[in-house]
C-alpha cells in the first residue's frame, strides 16, 4: 500500500488475516443497520485539471529518463448512510471479478472486485497475470486495444517488470510467459492480461516472497521503485487498501489478487480508487477518461 489512508470514525487495516483451523466456516455478520442506504455525491481528491497535470508531470519525468512508466491512481469518496451490505454484494458479483469478496471490521468495510492475480503459487509453481490496457467492452473496442501500439508497449513494459520480480524468488532460468496480451473482460471494459510464471527457488519463504512482487508492478510502473517516488510526489491521497493484495494463504497454495476495483468504507464515507498507466504516448484527457471508466461501474454498482 502506498501513502496514508485514514477514515474519520474508521481505519482501515494495513493487514487482515482470517484463520480457518479445519478448512471455510461460516462467520458471523456484522449486526445490519436496517435504515436505508444512501449514497451522497462523489467528491474527488483533484479536479480533472488536476489529474491530467499529473499525467503531464509523468511525461515530463519520462522524457527526463527518471522513469519509463507511471501509474497514477485518483481517489473519489461519497458520504453514506444505512446498511452498505447489499451494495458491496453487488460489487463483488460483478462480471469478471476472479477475486470477488467482503472484509470487514469495527468501523471499516473493504470489498473486492479485482480480474487481475497478483501471485498465484500451486505446486511450487509461481504465476502472475498482469492487467495492463483497457477499452470499451464492444467489437471495435477489442479491435482496437489489439492494434494499439501504446496500449502494447505500456503492456510489455510492465510484463518485463514482473520477469524481473518473480526472477529474483525463482530458479534461475524457469521464468516464462507463455500467453502474452491476450485480450479479456472486465464488466463493461476489455482488458490486456499476459501469464508469466517460474519455478519457485527451494526455502524461499512467504515473506520474501511477497517483497519480491508487492507492490505489483501494474500499480506502480517500471523501474518500480522510481516509479513509487513519482506516486508519492504525485498523488494527493493515499491508495490505503487498494492496489494491495486480497485472496487465500494455504500451507501448500497462495493465490493473491491485486486490489484494483476495490471499495473501502470507513465510518462515514466511501472510497474508490482508479487510475491507469502513464507512458511518453499518453494523452492527459484520455488517461482522465480511461481512470473514469474503470470507476464507473463501481459506481453504479454502489447506486441505491
């Protein structure tokens, strides 16, 4: 997680573990709150104006040769009132969500509706499908995405990223990508997903593992740690429980998916987070508009 990220009668987590002793058992429910739900207007943390600045600022530190890639995240926040319960339950069963689910706590909420892994481990198997491209969910969207130089390279970019990451827990010479940019959906948007994947290196532990791929490269942008200075130089409120990593821990498994399309709400209001890659090509309206879309459905998920 990146930045700070502090509700006003509610703080979300950095870490949630559930435990099961003997496998999956029913948790108790939160008490309902029965009055209606209601959503306010959304507020973002900057303007549209402000938004693309930031995306002009990417490019400026591109050209310098500070970094390749950036994703630049943007936040919006909606004041509510009643049982948010059914709500999140319609984001979570939004199409194509492959990590789709609900944490809660005293005061905070966070529901998932993540299509993109972050790590998968199966019989000593290492997997990651960055997301990495997007465009309107239609036959010439997909066209489109497919031909798009900009949409390829920003893709590739960040596919050699993740070689780089799983390389430094794997052994030497396993690391492979054998499906590159292929094309799927995400609610009303199609998306580019790569598989890359290796042989995890013999006494590499949880932790070490997680510090090789966490933050995950399609969140941050390549070289990674420049790009996390660019975030944090950038960004005007942290990503809190977003872009992080939400899924199960087994004692012989691990699969992860990386909190994009991700709600938090906190005792008063609620969070969203969406943004998208920065690359010397990008266009700072367009990259507003794209940011936009991925919010979208959340949003009309979240409507009463």
């Amino acid at each position: 997680m990146i930045g700070a990220f502090e509700g006003a009668r509610g703080v979300t987590p950095d870490i949630v573990a559930v435990v099961y002793e003997r496998g999956p058992q029913h948790l108790p429910e939160p008490e309902a709150d029965h009055t209606r739900w209601m959503l306010g207007p959304w507020q973002a943390s900057w303007t549209r104006r402000e938004h693309a600045d930031a995306v002009l600022e990417v490019r400026a530190a591109i050209a310098r040769g500070d970094v390749y890639q950036v994703t630049i995240v943007g936040h919006a926040s909606a004041t509510y009132t009643g049982d948010p319960s059914a709500a999140l339950a319609r984001v979570v069963a939004m199409p194509g969500a492959r990590y789709g689910g609900v944490l809660h706590g005293q005061g905070w909420a966070i529901a998932c509706a993540s299509p993109e892994t972050l790590l998968e481990l199966r019989h000593g198997r290492l997997i990651t499908r960055p997301i990495k491209g997007t465009a309107p969910a239609t036959v010439q969207g997909a066209a489109d995405l497919r031909s798009s130089l900009k949409e390829r390279a920003e893709h590739i970019m960040i596919v050699d990223l993740e070689r780089n990451d799983l390389a430094r827990v794997a052994v030497t010479g396993s690391v492979r990508w054998p499906r590159l940019f292929a094309v799927r959906r995400w609610s009303n948007l199609w998306q580019a997903e790569s598989d890359i994947e290796a042989k995890l290196r013999p006494g590499v532990g949880l932790a070490e593992l997680l510090r090789a791929v966490c933050p995950g490269g399609s969140v941050t942008g390549a070289p990674k740690l420049a790009a996390l200075a660019q975030i944090a130089r950038l960004e005007p409120v942290g990503r809190g429980p977003s872009m992080g990593a939400f899924g199960w821990i087994g004692p012989d498994f691990l699969d992860l998916g990386l909190t994009i399309r991700t709600v938090a709400i906190d005792g008063e209001r609620v969070h969203l987070w969406a943004g998208g890659g920065i690359t010397i090509d990008s266009d700072p309206l367009s990259e507003v508009a794209e940011a936009e879309a991925k919010a979208a459905p959340i949003r009309a998920a979240l409507r009463p």
